[in-house]
C-alpha cells in the first residue's frame, strides 16, 4: 500500500509500476470482498440461530384450524362449468346426478370431501357492543 500512495503523490508511473499498482489494488479490494462475505455469513447464521426455536415450534401450529369451505357458486362443486339450480335458501342441485349441496350445513362431494358450511351473514356480528364502539364522526 505504501507503493500505491507513493505512486499516487508522485504522479510519475512506468507501465510497470502501473501493473504493480493494479495487482495491490486488485487483492486489497479481494481481501475487502472476502471479509465482507465471512460478515454476511456470520450474520446470517445468528439470525437463523434467533429464530430456530420458532422454526422446531411450526409443527405445532395446526395447519387447518377449520374444515375445508367452500364459496356458494353457480357452479356444482363435482361437476365443472355445469351450473346448479336453486332450491331453497342456499340450497342448490347439480341438474347432471341430482345431489342437492346445502351451503349452510356443510355437504359432503362424490369424491368423499367433507366441507363444513357457513355462510357470509355470520361474519359480523349481532352485538350491540359491536355497533357502540368509538367511530370517527365525519364532519
């Protein structure tokens, strides 16, 4: 490095002075580089040491906390682009076998899946605390 600066001051280079300077030059930012990737994967590995704990606790995160639903479509659920018909409140039939698919009370398909049901009016609630809660009054 003390060649570089010499270099540097003087102002006078040889083109072999030139090509020593670019060989320093070249390992310094070499060194540089290396020790900034032996940081990087020093960090990386205390972060991933922070969060093993959370990683061997995934398994014990129920995956599906509810059964499998299903949107109330036209369409049948067994039979692809074949729309249903109406029944009686959220109850439809495939026109294709007859099965009758009740969106409320969940209904089971040809291939054997269950699907709870449900419906979109449960998803806010009937409480009258619900509706007295602070609003901004829009002026």
């Amino acid at each position: 490095m003390a060649k570089l600066f010499q270099f540097t001051i003087t102002g006078a280079v040889t083109a072999e002075q030139e090509s020593e300077v670019r060989d320093v030059l070249k390992n310094a930012l070499d060194a540089i580089r290396d020790l900034k990737l032996a940081q990087i994967e020093i960090s990386v590995q205390e972060k991933t040491a922070n969060f093993e704990s959370f990683i061997k606790k995934k398994s014990a995160i129920p995956v599906n906390l509810f059964g499998p639903t299903t949107m109330q479509t036209r369409y049948c659920p067994d039979h692809p682009s074949v729309m249903v018909t109406r029944v009686t409140d959220s109850i439809y039939q495939c026109p294709v076998d007859g099965a009758t698919y009740d969106y409320r009370s969940g209904f089971e398909t040809e291939d054997g899946k269950q699907y709870t049901g449900g419906s979109v009016a449960e998803q806010t609630p009937e409480s009258a605390e619900f509706y007295q809660s602070p609003r901004r009054l829009l002026r």
